[in-house]
C-alpha cells in the first residue's frame, strides 16, 4: 500500500533522512518510534507530499508521490492525515469541518457529506457536539472530529503525527481508542508515536528511527520481546 524506497531529504545542507526504506501492506500498522528530531514527522509528511525529498521513491498504492505528475488532490483524499495540533476550521462548525472537503475536494452533495460526517461523529462519540466550533470542545473532542475529518474522504490509509501529545493526559485514551477501533477494523495506518501502550496493542511492525536513518523495522514482537 505504501512504499518507500531510499527517501533522502535535506533541509539546506542538513539531512534529516538517510536512505529510508521501508513498506506498508494493505491493513498493516505501523508505528514509527525513535528520539525528538530524528525524523519520524519528516518521513510521514513526504507519503502525502507535505514536505518535498530529494531522492529516492514513494508510492501510495500505485500513485506515484514526489513527481511533478502527481495527482495531488487524489493523493490527498486517499490518504487520511492527523496532526499533533488538530487543524480544525476555528471559524467553521464542528457539521462544517466534516463536509467541507467532502463537497469541495470529492464533489458530493451537501445531505451525502452530512450524512457521512454526521455518522462518523457519532462513530467518536460527539454527535451531540454538531453544531459547536472547535474552540468549543476539549483537546480530545478536537482530536477524534479531526480523525472522523480524515476518515470523512474514506481514504485507503490513515497517517498519524503524534496525535495525542499536545494532549492533557485524561484525553489521551480517549483518542487512542478510536484509533485502536480503527486499526481493528483493518485500516492501514503509519503512526508517530511515543503511546507504546497503543503500539503493543495493535502495531503489526514498529520502526525505530535516529538521526534520520531506520535503525530498526521488526515485528511488534521482536521489537518488545515478548508475544
Ligand atoms: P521528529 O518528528 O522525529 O521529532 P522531525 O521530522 O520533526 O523529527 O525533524 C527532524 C529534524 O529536522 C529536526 O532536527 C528538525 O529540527 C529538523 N527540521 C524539521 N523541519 C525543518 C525545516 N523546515 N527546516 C529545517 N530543519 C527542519
Ligand atoms: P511536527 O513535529 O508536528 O512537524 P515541529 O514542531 O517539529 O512539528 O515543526 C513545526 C514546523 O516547524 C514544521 O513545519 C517544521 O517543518 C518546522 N521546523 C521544525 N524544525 C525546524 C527548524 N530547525 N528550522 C526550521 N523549521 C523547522
């Protein structure tokens, strides 16, 4: 589903992925792991080309990513993203962040995207919380809408950036257990983070990065030890 191939990438003159090589199956999760600054945010934001490499090949079931004929919007509806900070519209409703890009990106009709967004909200337990802004919710409210936006376009795989640690700690399981639902039900999913509770739960593979190499790429069981 996803594959990198020899990703390097500078920043200026300092290189912050070395010859980064590895794969996603379809269904499989991945957790990436590895000290601050060794370049796990870096590696996840080149799979839907927020951020350009220099050398080496990504694909994303087939789509080409880093080329000059990448198809940017289809890439981006395929492939669900969930940041550190959640990104919510601030001046849109809660209804509004979820149809949005569903109206404009996918063309479907105001009820259809209703319809889905307003399911999905109610899938992460915030259905009552429809017609609020952003700054109305908690961190973890803000969190799992930002999740159900992603999954909004249905996209074929989902990549997480450290989406719990800018939250206060009662909110974090909150948000942990919609992406355990979701890597249960077989969503193909690359996720920075430091939750090892989440990773030894449901990672199929954990990567260990460091000074911007993968230092290590091994089951969940050879990476913890024991099954
Ligand atoms: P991680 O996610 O592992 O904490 P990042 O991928 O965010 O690491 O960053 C890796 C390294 O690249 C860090 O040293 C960071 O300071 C540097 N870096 C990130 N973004 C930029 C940028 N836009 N310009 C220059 N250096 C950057
Ligand atoms: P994240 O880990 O979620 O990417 P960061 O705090 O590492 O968040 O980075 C926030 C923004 O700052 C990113 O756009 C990143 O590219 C940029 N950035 C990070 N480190 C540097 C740096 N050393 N020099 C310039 N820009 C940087």
């Amino acid at each position: 589903m996803i594959d990198i191939s020899n990703v390097n990438k500078w920043y200026g003159n300092f290189q912050v992925l070395t010859d980064c090589t590895t794969s996603v199956k379809k269904g499989e999760v991945v957790v990436v792991c590895g000290p601050s600054g060794s370049g796990k945010s870096t590696l996840i934001k080149c799979v839907n080309m927020l951020e350009p490499f220099q050398k080496g090949t990504i694909t994303v079931d087939g789509i080409s990513v880093g080329d000059k004929g990448t198809d940017l919007p289809k890439l981006r509806s395929r492939v669900g993203m969930v940041f550190q900070h959640f990104e919510l519209f601030p001046h849109l409703t809660i209804t509004d962040n979820l149809t949005l890009a569903q109206i404009k990106v996918l063309g479907r009709s105001k009820d259809e995207a209703m319809a889905k967004g307003l399911g999905l909200l109610d899938r992460v337990g915030l259905k009552a919380h429809a017609h609020k802004f952003p700054g109305q919710l908690s961190g973890g409210q803000q969190q799992r809408v930002a999740i159900a936006r992603a999954l909004s376009m249905d996209p074929i795989c989902m990549l997480f950036d450290e989406p719990t640690s800018a939250l206060d700690p009662e909110m974090i399981n909150e948000v942990l257990d919609v992406m355990v639902e979701l890597a249960q039900e077989g969503m193909t999913m690359m996720c920075v983070t430091h939750e090892m509770g989440f990773a030894r739960k449901v990672a199929d593979r954990v990567i260990f990065m460091d000074k911007g190499h993968i230092v290590e790429d091994c089951t969940k069981d050879d990476f913890f030890g024991t099954p």
